[in-house]
C-alpha cells in the first residue's frame, strides 16, 4: 500500500487549502478513507472520513469547515478545509481504515 499526501503548506488565518491522497496497492472503490492529524506534541486524531459508499463524518472540531471527498477513478482523496485557524497546524495523513499503513503526510502550517 502506498499513500502520497499533498496539498499542504503556509497560510494565514480564514484561509483554504485543499489537501490530495493518491492511493495505490489496494481496491481503493472498496475501501474507507480516513483523513487524520498530528500536532506537534499531540497524538494523532482523526478529523474526516469518506467511506466506501461516499458516507462522511467529521469530528466536531473541524465540521462546517472542512469538506471530504474521494475521485474513484483517481483513486484519490481530498480534504478541502477552508476558514482555517492555527489550531489546524498539524501534519495530515490519510489512510485506508483497514490497512494499518501510514504514508509521510503533508504540514499545513496556519499563521494568525
């Protein structure tokens, strides 16, 4: 399973960036993708999941803000997260739900 997040970089507060994940090695269409987190000095959360039949969650922190979606045929996610704040500034990871593999992620990096 390989897993190449982009998307990420610096920007300022009120903000958008829309992060990608391209996904290979497994059956994407069959599998739920989870898009997750990690401050520095945190542990990682989950913020966003797209499931295998287009069903979204959203943890509380960042829903009404951030919007999940997957491109089957590009065999890629994405997270577009707009209205940032810098308690986004984390590293993002997505990750098929049952294969415990962890690509290198993308830093978004949100200024005040």
């Amino acid at each position: 399973v390989q897993l190449q997040a982009s998307g990420g970089g610096l920007v300022q507060a009120g903000g958008s960036l829309r992060l990608s994940c391209v996904v290979s090695g497994i059956l994407f269409s069959a599998n739920t993708m989870d898009w997750y987190r990690q401050a520095p000095g945190s542990q990682r959360e989950l913020v966003a999941t797209v499931t295998n039949s287009d069903r979204l969650w959203y943890a509380d922190s960042v829903k009404g803000r951030f919007t999940a979606s997957r491109a089957v045929t590009k065999r890629t996610v994405y997270l577009q997260m707009d209205n940032l704040k810098p308690e986004d500034t984390a590293t993002y990871y997505c990750r098929p739900r049952r294969h415990n593999v962890w690509g290198q992620g993308t830093l978004v990096t949100v200024s005040s």
